[in-house]
C-alpha cells in the first residue's frame, strides 16, 4: 500500500468520527483495495439548469441525503500535494471535484489531465 500521507489520514479519520463516511465500503468492488470507502453516488450538476447553490453565497445546496458530503479541492494543481490527493483518492476508490485555477495549470497540466482521467469533475475558478 502507498502511504497516503498524515493529512488525507486526518481527513478520513475525522469523516469517519463526525459520522460522514460509512464504516461499509461500497457496493462496487474496487481493485486492490476490498474495504475502499469508495463512492456511492454522483451528482450530475448543469451550469445550465442547477441553480446557483453553495451555503456561503447563495441561500440552496444540493440535495445530499443524510451522511453525504460533495469533496472538492480548490486552486490548483500544486506538483506537492495533488498527486498525493489522487493517489489517497485512487486508493479508496473516491471521487472528487478539482476547482482548477488557470495559472495553476499552465505549468502543470499533466496533473490537470490525470485528474480528469481518474474520473473526477473539473471546475475552474478562472
């Protein structure tokens, strides 16, 4: 197994504590790994026809059920830390949502591209 760092560990383990990770891992099997947290469902969302949503700013959310959580990483990709995130992510078969900025990108898109790959969403901030 790959180490996948103090900080993911922090983040999975306080997930777990505050009760927003089931202790289950999901239905669909994922390679190398039989206990993966995986991910249970996806959300489609359309610029077009989702409204504006985001508790800060806009009085909506999206409709999570009980325990579900949107994971998202914002202004990258950083060479330091985003090919540790996916690594971590890969290994517990998880899918998340990167907010690329464009500058960031620029000298890195082979991190933007492998994110895209492994299947997580990408939105840009610029």
């Amino acid at each position: 197994m790959r180490s996948i760092g103090s900080d993911m560990i922090r983040i999975i383990a306080i997930a777990f504590a505050a009760g927003l990770i089931p202790l289950t891992a999901s239905a669909s099997p994922c390679p190398g790994n039989p206990q993966a947290l995986g991910t249970e469902r996806v959300l489609e969302v359309d610029a077009k026809t989702t409204p504006r949503v985001g508790r800060k700013h806009f009085p909506t959310t999206l409709p999570l059920r009980a325990k579900e959580l949107v994971l998202t990483f914002d202004d990258g990709p950083w060479p330091g830390t985003t090919p540790k995130v996916l690594d971590a992510l890969k290994y517990e078969c998880v899918r998340a949502t990167f907010f690329l900025l464009g500058k960031n990108v620029e000298p890195h898109p082979e991190l933007a591209r492998r994110e895209l790959a492994e299947g997580h969403s990408i939105g840009h901030h610029t």
